[in-house]
C-alpha cells in the first residue's frame, strides 16, 4: 500500500472502445488491459477508481479540465503531450498501421490511397499519423470519435482504409472485423497512464509503484496473455 492515496478516491477516465485494451464484455462489464492493470494497481495501493469511459478525445479534455484524475486509454506517450500531461511509466509498446476492408485488393500501399478517403480517430496518433503523409500521397483524413463507427466506415466502403494502434488491429482482424493489414506497422510510441502537468503526483507515483510490482510478480505477463494469448 501507499499511505499518499490510501483511502481516496480518484475520478480515471477511459475510451469507450480501444479493445483489448478498453471494452464492454458480453455483459456490458467494461473490461481489457487497461481496466485490469487500473484497478489491480488501485487494490494494491489503497485507492479506489472511479472509472469514466468517455471516448479518448473526452477522455483527455476530462483532464485538462480537470473533471478526471486521470487517463488510461492506450494513450501513446508523445512529447507534444508531454507539455500537458505527466506520465507514468510506459505499460506497452505500440504504433500506428493501416488496415483496409478484407476483400479490397486495390490498396496494398499509402500510393493507393490517392484521391481516396482514409478515418483515424479524433485526437489520435494515428489520425496524426494520417495528417502527416495525406498532403503527400492526396488522400482525405476523415476524424471519428468512436472506434465502431470509424470501423463501420471502412466495412461499409465510406472510407478505404482505417489508421489505428496496430495491437488494436490485430485484436479487431482476429475477431472477425472484416479488415486486414497491407502495409508495415509505423515506428510508434509506448502507451503510459496520465494526470494532469503538476497535478496528482501521488497518483502518479502509486501508479508507478503498482505497475512495477505487477511486472515483478508476474501479474503483468498474466494480464496481457489473458487478453493477447501467445501474442503478448
Ligand atoms: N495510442 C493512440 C493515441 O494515444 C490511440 C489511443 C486510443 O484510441 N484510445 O493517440
């Protein structure tokens, strides 16, 4: 335990869906990666967790402005945020991929993307990803805030192609989700928990010493193979 949070109650604010990370189960129960390693450390720290799914764009403005202690939503540790956010210690290794509509043999490269429409999600990494080479290769970015309804568009052909987290992908691809991988995974950054610049270091801190606990003992490995299987 750690006598700066034990006993408090801090507000965490999440993505509606970003699974295996953040998801609703079967059952309605919010579930994944992100939900398991909050609340285990929580437990083992003395606090508890208010947890928020909100959507990942609402889920950082609840901490901006305050109305969230803090955000964990396979939220990339980048240096632009840095100047906002403070972040725990990094809990995964990512990066953005492209994926296209399972059936579609016309799009193998960002070349193929010309005059087309492509949908990231809004406030992401991999909408910022999109940004960046769609002057270059003459596609539009189309920014979505809910991870169905930017899928929808691809299946639907609305869209021709979706940038997202490729684990994120992979989830999705393998169950069942109608798209696939054409093109490499981009070099990315590693997701990390966050509060506010300034605010909350105590919860920072039990953060950092609860993740490193769960890596020690094995609960960590444990929690991605529950959700990863062999890939974790
Ligand atoms: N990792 C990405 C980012 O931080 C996307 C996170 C998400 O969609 N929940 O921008």
């Amino acid at each position: 335990g750690n006598d700066a949070v034990r006993g408090k109650s801090f507000v965490i604010a999440t993505d509606t869906t970003f699974a295996p990370f953040e998801f609703r189960d079967a059952s309605g129960e919010l579930t994944g990666i992100d939900m398991d390693l909050i609340r285990e450390i929580a437990e083992r720290q003395g606090f508890t967790v208010d947890i928020k799914a909100l959507g990942f764009d609402a889920a950082l403005q609840a901490v901006t402005s305050g109305q969230a202690d803090g955000v964990i939503a396979g939220m990339s540790i980048t240096d632009e945020r840095k100047a906002v956010f403070d972040f725990s210690n990094p809990y995964f290794s990512s990066g953005v991929q492209m994926a296209v509509k399972a059936d579609d043999d016309t799009i193998a490269s960002y070349e193929d993307l010309r005059g087309k429409t492509v949908v990231a999600k809004t406030g992401s990494e991999g909408l910022r990803f999109a940004e960046s080479i769609a002057e270059q290769h003459g596609f539009t970015v189309k920014a979505l805030d809910k991870a169905d309804t930017m899928y929808a568009e691809v299946t639907s052909g609305n869209a021709v192609a979706v940038f997202d987290d490729y684990p994120v992908l992979a989830y999705g691809i393998d169950q069942g989700n109608g798209l696939k991988v054409v093109t490499p995974k981009e070099q990315g950054s590693s997701y990390g928990f966050a509060v506010l610049k300034g605010n909350n270091p105590e919860l920072l801190a039990a953060f950092n010493s609860g993740l490193a606990e769960l890596k020690a003992d094995g609960t960590y490995h444990d929690i991605l193979v529950d959700y990863l299987g062999t890939n974790a």
